[in-house]
C-alpha cells in the first residue's frame, strides 16, 4: 500500500513540475529571426500619423517612406524584395533632441508571435526636427503579428 502511495505522490508531483514547466514557457523565446536593417529612407513628410508597423508591398512602402540616397558605397538605399519579405517599422515622433534607435534582438516566441526589442538612445537638443526611423527586412516565413518592447537610454 505505501508503494501505490509513493507511486501516485511521485506521478502527481511530475505532473504538477510538467505543467508549472508548460506555463513558465509561456512567452519566451523559441528562436531568434534573421533580419536586415533597411537603410537610408526617411517618413515623407506628406505623412499624416504613423506608417503600419508591418508593410507587405511595395507600393505601401512608398506611400510612406522616401529615399535618402548619400554619397559612399553604402549610400544606396536598401532594395526590398517584397515577394519575399517584408519590413517592420519603427517610428517615432519628430523630435529635436538626436535619437538612435537600434535593435537589440528579434525573436519569435510561444503564440505565434515576433518580439522585436529595441533600444532608443536619446543626446542632446538639435537646431531641428528628426522623425527616427528603424526598418528590419523580415523572410515571409516569419510574417506573424510583433509586439514592440523598447528600451530608452538618455545620454
């Protein structure tokens, strides 16, 4: 009799580790997503509001964002093959103060979900206006609702 007691007790406790397991899991990561940064592009000033946070075509792309083609070899602005991926933006408010914003990771996470973590890196006052702007270039494979999470360091 004492050995059916331990017997159920042990399965009972295994049990109960395996659920509290099941439920600690929830949210994180279950792979990190490759991504390209999308670079030299700036909101059109004909925007009124934010663009998407997802943008699936091309002709979406332009509706919000223009070129800013600058002299070097990584003057030219990135092409995006929107057949094959699409872009995640983040933009914020103009402002006057310099801000960076840079990606510390993109993950994808239990619940079919992208978490893109970011960080915001704010200086010192400007004699003008920036909107800051970060795009990822992401393989369709991974197109899933984001949710955002940024960190701000003042410098």
């Amino acid at each position: 009799m004492k050995f059916q007691n331990l017997l159920f007790y042990t399965v009972l406790a295994i049990g109960l580790l395996c659920l509290s397991g099941c439920q600690a899991s929830k949210g994180k990561v279950v792979a990190h997503v490759p991504y390209k940064t999308v670079e030299n592009y700036f909101v059109r000033n004909d925007v009124e509001g934010m663009p998407p946070m997802i943008i699936k075509a091309s002709d979406e792309f332009e509706r919000y964002f223009g070129m800013a083609a600058t002299m070097g070899p990584d003057g030219r602005p990135t092409d995006v093959d929107f057949s094959k991926y699409y872009v995640i933006c983040v933009a914020l408010p103009p402002t006057d103060l310099e801000t960076d914003l840079s990606v510390e990771s993109l993950s994808e996470a239990h619940g079919g979900k992208l978490i893109l973590r970011y960080e915001i890196r704010r200086g010192e006052r400007r004699s003008y206006s920036i909107q800051p702007l970060l795009l990822l270039m992401v393989d369709k494979k991974y197109e899933m609702p984001v949710e955002l999470k940024a960190e701000v360091r003042n410098n």
